[in-house]
C-alpha cells in the first residue's frame, strides 16, 4: 500500500467523521450560544443551568439521528470492504 493510498483513505475516513459528527456539534454549539446569551441576560451564573441542557440536547440530537449516522457508517464500511482487494496489492 502506497502513501497515496494511504492518504486518500485517511482523507475519506476524516471526511466521513467529519460529516456524522457536525450536526451533534453544530447542536451543541447552538444549544450552548443560547444559554450563554440567556444566563447574560438574566445574570444567572449556575453551572447546572448551562450543562444539563446541553447534555440533554446532545444526547437528544444522537438519538434523533442514530439511523441516519448508521446507515451513512454502514455504507462507508460496506464500501471500504468492497474496495479493499485494492489496497492489498
């Protein structure tokens, strides 16, 4: 296997990690901007209030979207096994 190969593999898995990991980040990225902004408002300052929401949210979003994340890892991995007779020569 050559650095080429190896590269592109790399790049497809990052790709992949990328893509199933944004909405759970863009989620929680969100969820946090919104409890920022209304702890700023309202001059509230406990932790709890800012975590356990967001904790929630996540936890919701993972959920929400686990068939769509399997189906799009499947789908990769199916494809990686399928093509692996070219990384083997």
């Amino acid at each position: 296997m050559g650095a080429d190969q190896v590269s592109e593999l790399m790049r497809h898995l990052l790709r992949e990690a990328l893509i199933v990991s944004a909405p759970v980040l863009l989620v929680a990225s969100l969820v946090s901007f919104l409890l920022s902004l209304l702890q700023t408002l309202t001059s509230l300052q406990d932790q709890t209030l800012s975590t356990v929401p967001r904790i929630l949210a996540v936890v919701l979003m993972i959920l929400a979207g686990l068939p769509w994340f399997l189906r799009r890892l499947v789908t990769y991995t199916v494809g990686l096994f399928f093509d692996f007779h070219r990384y083997l020569g």
